[in-house]
C-alpha cells in the first residue's frame, strides 16, 4: 500500500490538504484516483489508514481513518559516517542505507575527499524521504549536515560499538561484530574513493574506533557503504529475519 509522510501530526478522524510535491505524487506520479486507500504517517511517526477524497486544482484531499498498528523499526541504531563521495554515488549510498534501516546517515569531509563541499543536503533528505516510503518505513533517517572527520569521530556516541573501515588493516568486520552480542548502537565510518588515510584512521583509534577489514578485494567507496550496513543488519539487526 502506497505510504506517505507529511510534515505536521496527523489526527484521527480529520482531513489532510496535501499540495506541492506530495499531491503532484499523489496525482500524477501514482495517478491515484478519489476512493484509492494509502497509509500516512506523521512527524511523530504515528501512521494511519487513509482515503483519498477528491483532487482539487493541484491539492489533494485526504480523509484520515483509523490508526495503523506501527512497523517496528531495527532494535539496531546505525549511524552511518560516509565520506562525501562525486557524482551520484552519495545519492546511492543515502538511499540504500535508507532501505536497510539506518537510523543517521552523517557526510563527512575528509583528506582524500574529491568533494569537500555540497549543496545537495536537500536534495539527499529528498531521496531518504522517497527510499524510507518506498521501503514502508515508519520513520525517516536523519541526514545531518556535513562536517570534518575529525570532528565527527571525536563527537560519536561513546557507548557505541564504533568501526573505521580501512583496506590497508584491521580485524575482519566478522571477528569484530562476533565481539558484539546483544550490541544495539553501532557507528560505521566507510570511506572516500581514495580511502582514509593513515593520519585519519589512527585519530579515529584515539577516539575509540575499531579499525576492520572487509577482506582482500578493494571495493567501491559506495560498495562498501552499502555492504557494511547489510552486514552489520543481518548480523546484530533484523536483516535475518529473525526476532532478536
């Protein structure tokens, strides 16, 4: 069933008036009709059975119902450090991780950063709005505004399992999530295309960060990002499909 989310509380029992993007969504992406059911959910992150009454010019009207038994988000809280990555690639990385439930997704500039600056902050909300809908999420990760590494792993939760991936050394990712039974808060630091640098990486050690290895193969920074957010998923998360 299509989701949406709005950016105000929802009620029980009310009427919605959607425009912009979400009644263009609505209207013309979908090409929805009046009587067609969606579920909404609001910026409490409480969702309800909708309807959708009538169009009206480029506003859509839309009956609230009753409440949906939430969707439980992953016991697991990731927060993702990327590396700010060119082109297209950040966008990919922002929506896959969407898709495989990171609670934070956080830009960092590095040494090797081809890109040490951004105006697309919008635009990734954007696309993590768009992943968190299409994956029937009940919540939205956060997309923070970029700042330096340093910064960032000297500022990370420290009651968190932290990781700082690096090909040239460190554990193997296994050994080190096989230390973290019943782990529910995890940091995961990937890359630029040119990977982090020795200086960076023994900073993030100082910080408290566990350096880890994904194996001999060199992967795409965007590669990576996506691989270790699964991994971290299936294994401490609810990627397995099983209730933890």
């Amino acid at each position: 069933m299509t989701r949406l989310f709005v950016d105000s509380k929802v009620r029980e029992h009310s009427t919605l008036e959607l425009s912009g993007d979400k009644s263009h969504y609505l209207s013309v992406v979908l090409r929805s009709a009046p009587g067609d059911t969606l579920i909404v959910t609001g910026t409490d992150g409480s969702s309800f059975h909708a309807r959708i009454s009538a169009f009206v010019k480029k506003t859509a009207q839309i009956d609230i119902l009753d409440r949906c038994a939430p969707i439980p988000e992953s016991k697991l809280r990731i927060i993702l450090l990327q590396a700010l990555l060119k082109g297209e690639k950040m966008d990919l990385v922002i929506q896959k991780a969407t898709e495989l439930g990171v609670s934070l997704v956080m830009p960092v500039i590095t040494e090797r950063s081809l890109v040490r600056e951004t105006r697309k902050l919008d635009r990734w909300r954007k696309i993590a709005e768009e992943a968190a809908r299409q994956s029937g999420r009940a919540s939205i990760p956060e997309i923070a505004e970029p700042q330096d590494l340093l910064t960032a792993v000297k500022n990370a939760d420290a009651t968190s399992l932290r990781i700082i991936f690096w090909e040239q050394g460190g554990e193997p990712f296994s050994t080190v999530l096989g230390t973290a039974a019943g782990c529910d808060r995890i940091i995961l630091c990937t890359g630029p295309e040119g990977g982090f640098s020795g200086a960076e990486v023994s900073a993030a050690n100082t910080e408290g960060f566990r350096t880890a290895s994904l194996g001999q193969r060199i992967l795409r920074a965007e590669t990576a990002a996506i691989a270790v957010v699964s991994i971290a998923q299936y294994v401490l998360g609810d990627l397995s499909g099983v209730q933890k």
